[in-house]
C-alpha cells in the first residue's frame, strides 16, 4: 500500500483525489491546504482522515510515501524542494517551475533524494498520444515532414467552468503578480510535450504572445490581467519536422480541445481528444494515391497517477518524469525570450 497526502485542495484536487481513489493500492492519508475550511471540506467529501493547513505537518509524518502537489505554478518549486528534501516520492502538477533553471533544480533534487519523481502531464493518459508515439518509432509515417497543433479554451467567454470575471481559480491564471505565465505556461506547457512526444526534441522555436483587455482596467480587484492569453509558436524539431502550435482562451465555444497533426512521407495521423483519447485516425500513402482515414482503437493506457503509485511499488522510475518535464520548461523559457527578442530561439 502506497500511502499518499495531497497538497493543495483547489479545483484541479478533485481530479487527483478522484483518480488516486481509483488505485486499489493506494491510500489517501492526509490533505493539506493554507485554507482550513477548504481543505476539512475537501478531506470530508474524499473520506481523507487528516486535514493540515502546514504542510510541514504532513512532511514530518513517517507513514506517508508520497505527496501529490496540486498548487498554484509559483508554489510548486518552494514546496517541491521541501517535500523532495523530506524524501517523499513526488508527483508535482505543470509547469514543473516557473523557468529552466528552477525545473533543473527540482529534476537535481529529486535525482539527489532518490525517489520516484513525475510530473503531471495529463494528455499522456491517453492511449492515442502513446500509440501515434509508437508508430513514429516504428517508421510507420516514415519521415515527419509537418506538425500541427492547438489547445483551444473559451472560459474568458463562456462559464462552462464558472465565472472568470470574479473566480479566484481563473482570476491567477490571468495575472503575472500571481505567479502566472499565461495560456502559455498554463496549458502550453501541455502541448510542448504533446506534440513533441512522438518527435523528439525542439530545435528552435518562435514564438508571439499577447493579452487582450478584458476590462477598461484589465484588473478585477487585487489582480491585474496581463498574463498571455494567446500564443502563436513555430518550431523546428530535431528531425527537421516544422510545426506550428497556438493555443487561447478565446476559442469559443471550444471548452478544451486539444488536437494534434503529423505529416509523413508514408502516413499521416490526426489526434482530438474532444472526439477520443482512445482512437486516433491515420492515413497511409500508398503510392500516389489519396487514401481514406482509418480509424485506429488504440486501447487504454495507464494513467500518470496509475503509473507513478506502480513506480513507488517496483522502483524504477516512468515518464513523464522531471528530466523531462525540465526540458520542456526549457522550451517554454525560450519561447518567452522569444516573444520579448522578437526572433527565433535555439535549443
């Protein structure tokens, strides 16, 4: 039994909690959050007998493995180093860091300590992304040529998810004195790794960021919104591939769509994960003809949460893991100085 406590009890929580109760080797002991009443009202719908508002508390406790960090992305280098400095196994939401150098001293820390050491990047719970990764190694689309890709949110529009205009969960992820990088940093840093999964590494890229006024002000109180909203981003992949990625909170009246394209000389895939995670489609050349799209079922896959507890049983380590989730601060870190050099970025 892998004994856990998660660490911030906002919105994405819930996700964790839910997920980890899934496990039946896993046993959620301890919640923690600086908000007393939201964290005994998290505790209390989760069945997690302990509630902390310092995570100290938790750290000292000996029967604990694991920590799940779900705080805002500010947080997650001061509170990772203390939890990984504790000797706790750790699986830490994105971004890893708020920059390159943060992440490496997390990926540095973890290495030191230890223990088992992933970051959440959740579009790998689907089965399609790890399938279209396998056909690529097997050369099933020959030489990627082209990559595609876009995360399309609307919540600055629409209140599918609530009210952006007064929730603090929303309010954050808008202001850059809060700790936020923006649609970049938040759901960017998803994307990088999606779309580069199956391809490899970066190479360069460039990138173009802004923010559009949301009100008069472009602030709701303690918070002004001048954190990226939009990201437009060209790259180069170590193979050669060119891509393009944007991503936006504008893209009414898409919710979350998250959708992927690779162009091979031999076959092409398209992933949209608002139609499946689990099916992806493919079209293969045969000749110079112009063949239909097949349908693949790509099965299920474990999930991040799933995988990092089965991690902490066996001992050898999984992806996405911090090395990795380092690199793509670095990619993130670039395409920032990018936006403010207006030029294209080496990796």
């Amino acid at each position: 039994m892998v004994n856990l406590a998660i660490v911030g009890t906002g919105g994405m929580a819930g996700a964790h909690a839910r997920a980890f109760k899934a496990i039946p080797n896993c046993s959620m002991l301890a919640a923690c959050d600086i908000d007393a009443k939201r964290v005994a009202d998290y505790a209390r719908e989760h069945a997690i007998p302990d509630a902390y508002t310092e995570l100290e508390k938790v750290l000292i406790r000996k029967d604990i493995d694991a920590v799940s960090l779900v705080v805002p992305d500010s947080l997650h280098h001061p509170l990772g180093l203390k939890v990984l400095a504790a000797g706790k196994h750790l699986l830490c939401e994105k971004p890893l860091a708020l920059n390159h150098a943060q992440a490496v001293e997390m990926r540095d820390a973890a290495a030191r300590a230890g223990v088992i050491h992933m970051v959440n990047f959740s579009y790998r719970n689907s089965s399609a992304i790890q399938r279209a990764s396998e056909l690529v190694e097997a050369g099933v689309l020959g030489t990627v040529r082209h990559v595609r890709a876009h995360y399309h949110q609307s919540w600055l529009v629409q209140d599918a998810w609530g009210d952006s205009r007064s929730k603090p969960g929303f309010l954050w992820r808008q202001s850059k004195s809060h700790g936020s990088t923006g649609v970049l940093g938040d759901v960017g840093v998803h994307l990088l790794d999606f779309a580069s999964m199956p391809l490899g590494a970066y190479k360069s890229v460039y990138c173009r960021l802004k923010n559009f006024k949301k009100n008069p002000e472009n602030a709701v109180g303690e918070y002004t919104l001048d954190a990226n909203d939009t990201a437009l981003i060209t790259a180069e992949f170590s193979n050669g591939a060119l891509g393009t990625l944007d991503l936006t909170r504008w893209a009414y009246p898409h919710i979350n769509q998250v959708q992927l394209r690779l162009y091979g000389d031999q076959a092409s895939i398209v992933i949209d994960l608002d139609s499946s995670y689990t099916c992806l489609k493919i079209s293969r050349i045969l000749g110079r003809q112009i063949m239909d799209w097949e349908t693949l079922d790509c099965g299920e896959t474990p999930t991040n949460y799933a995988r990092f507890i089965r991690a902490i049983e066996s001992g050898v380590a999984d992806q996405p893991d911090f090395a990795r989730a380092a690199e793509i601060q670095a990619v993130l870190d670039a395409c920032f100085e990018s936006d403010a050099k207006d030029r294209t970025i080496h990796l």
